[in-house]
C-alpha cells in the first residue's frame, strides 16, 4: 500500500510571521513533523505543499519532497479541500497517487511517531467500507453548552434546550455534560477518492482517533510556542 505525508505550510502566517519556520528547541517548526513523518516505514514520500521558497528550502533540509502550491491556494481564507484537491488532482496526472493521504500540520508539533502509525493502523483496519478517513482529536478545552453568542449587548445560549435537552446547559454542572471533542490538527487520515470523488477532506464516514490533551497544541501565537516549548522537554522522550 502507498502511502503519503503531505504537510499543508503556506508562508502567510499573520499571528506569527515566518510561524512554520520559527525556531522551536533549536529547531524549525516545520522540522519537528517533517522527522516524525520520515520515521514512519509505512510512509513512501514526506511532501511539504506549500507557496513559499523559504519554507520549501528548509522542508528540503530536513529531508522532505516539495510541492509548490500557486498563490491562489495560499489566502488567509484558503480552504484545505481546495489545496489538496489541487494536489491530489497534479498526481493523479502523474500516476502517482497514493492509496492513503496522511495530512499532518506543521503547528502541531507535540504529535510524535508513534501517534502518525496509529492514526494509519486505524484506517487501514476500518478500510474503505468502515471509513472515509482518520481525524485526530482531543478533549474540547471549552465546552460548546457553556458557549453564548452576543447581540446588541445581550447574550443567549449558543446552544439551548432543543439541542442540549436542558433547560439551562449553561448552568449546568461540568460533571453531567458529555464528552466533546475538537480537531487537533495532529493527523488526519483518507483515501484519495474521498477528495477526487465525494469532493471532501473528511467524508461522511470520520473515525475519531483521539489524543492527550497536551498533546493537541496548535501553534498560532508567541505564548503557544513557549507552552509547546516546555511541554515537549517535558516529554522529550516522545521526540528523539
């Protein structure tokens, strides 16, 4: 079975400039999930898809294939379905696409190798018939029936009674709600047709894969870079 890393890094970062190639421990962003993904015996080709020649020289120094993305895909409102659609459509032109895609993101760097195989092992054990493809997950940090929107100065529950079967989920106690989950950003797993053909990156069929919760930062800001900091010297034997 072929199968393929692509590691989405565009150059536009506004929170942090230059976010996928800031130094973290000495290295890199972007290297830390290049040398997780390149040991993985399962994984053929480490593609960084990206628009920017800096990022694409660094990727390349870590040992990582490059894939240069046009300037359209690169917005702040580029959608994932659009780049690799792109991508996948550009291999498929070359015959060579892969039977699994595994999308991994550079701002995830606490995922380790041992997380990338298992995300892998699971769909390959669902197959095709079970599931469209592997998303990692974690622990929502902030639970939805707590969540309000704001109109003119006033609040209502984000999600009220009809959904949550509750007459004031907000007020309830934490002990009683049930399990939530949010993407984490540390793998996703398909198949290549759940793309070409259902014309999604999920599909219907989304086999939840779940993490630690320290596991799940997403680098966007400046204080995420020194909680990720501390937390993998923390666990630095997950990262040798």
């Amino acid at each position: 079975m072929k199968i393929y890393a692509i590691i989405p890094a565009r150059g536009g970062s506004k929170g942090v400039p230059g976010k996928n190639i800031k130094l973290l421990l000495g290295k890199p962003l972007i290297a830390w999930t290049i040398e997780a993904t390149k040991r993985v015996s399962d994984i053929s080709k480490v593609i960084v898809n990206t628009d920017n020649e800096e990022i694409a020289e660094v990727s390349k120094e870590y040992g990582a294939e490059i894939f240069m993305r046009p300037k359209e895909l690169a917005e702040d409102l580029s959608d994932d379905f659009s780049v690799f659609l792109h991508h996948l459509e550009e291999l498929k032109k070359q015959n060579d696409l892969p039977d699994i895609v595994v999308d991994l993101r550079a701002t995830s760097p606490l995922r380790n190798t041992k997380r990338i195989i298992e995300g892998i092992q699971l769909l390959k054990k669902l197959g095709k018939e079970k599931a469209d493809s592997v998303r990692a997950v974690s622990k929502a940090s902030k639970h939805p029936y707590k969540m309000w929107e704001m109109n003119d100065g006033f609040m209502r529950p984000l999600l009220g009674e009809k959904h949550t079967g509750l007459k004031e989920p907000y007020n309830a106690p934490r002990q009683i709600l049930p399990d939530v989950y949010q993407n984490n950003g540390c793998m996703n797993a398909f198949w290549p047709d759940i793309v070409l053909e259902k014309k999604s990156v999920t599909g219907d069929k989304i086999a939840g894969y779940i993490m630690e919760d320290w596991e799940s930062v997403n680098i966007d800001t400046e204080i995420d870079f020194l909680i990720a900091e501390k937390l993998m010297e923390k666990y630095k034997e997950l990262f040798l």
